[in-house]
C-alpha cells in the first residue's frame, strides 16, 4: 500500500530518452512508479530547442491530457498539427497517435491520464518531416 502522499521533483525521476534511443532530442521521465501512483500514470516530456522527436505513440484504452508547461512547438494528432504555447491543454482519446515538435525554446509538456500497464504501442519512425 502507498504512502499517504509523495513529494519530490519531477528532475529526481530518472531520463528514460537515452535509454529509448531519443536522448539527443530532450527528456522523458515516467513518473508514476516513483510517486507511487496506482491509478494515474504521468509523464515529463522535455523537447530540446527545435528537435523532433519523430517517436509516436498511442494507447488502446488511455486517455491523456498533455499540458504545455514552458516553451512552445506543434503535436501532430494522426494526421493533424496543433501548434502549443505555454499552458495549452490537449485531451488526446485512446486510439489517437500523438508526437512532438519543439519551437526556438524547447517544449516541456506534463501528460496525465489513467494507468493501464502494458497499455501503449510506439512506433520510432511515425513523424517524419
């Protein structure tokens, strides 16, 4: 059983990108195991200055909030591009693959929704420009 509460930085859970290939493009840290969360899964996606994480990814029953905590750059939805600024919020339903691309500042995003372990299918090459 979890703890009633965890607090730590966001910057203490470790950078899963090199380890997926994807580190010269910026940072991602899955947060839910370090926090103890059992029914919400959370991730920190940094995007460095103007790269392209290429990476896609989507879910079979997750539904995500992504929420553009600093910097601005574009989130290609299936066939569709949104540009982001700081505090805009995406509801991407399961089923929806989603990428990033960062503006001149970098892109840092916090993605929340619903933990299905096992649940996400990714493909390396799925946004190509």
């Amino acid at each position: 059983m979890p703890t009633p509460y965890t607090h730590k930085n966001l910057t203490d859970v470790k950078d899963m990108a090199p380890e997926f290939g994807f580190g010269d493009q910026g940072e991602v840290r899955f947060a839910a195991d370090d926090f103890e969360a059992e029914d919400t899964g959370f991730t920190h996606h940094r995007t460095k200055p103007n790269a392209h994480t290429g990476f896609g990814h989507c879910h079979q029953e997750a539904e995500e909030v992504y929420v553009v905590i600093s910097g601005s750059g574009r989130m290609k939805l299936d066939d569709e591009i949104v540009e982001l600024e700081r505090l805009d919020t995406v509801r991407v339903a399961p089923t929806v693959w989603r990428s990033f691309s960062a503006g001149p500042d970098g892109l840092e995003v916090i993605a929340f929704g619903p933990r299905h372990e096992g649940d996400g299918e990714v493909d390396p090459n799925w946004w190509t420009e």
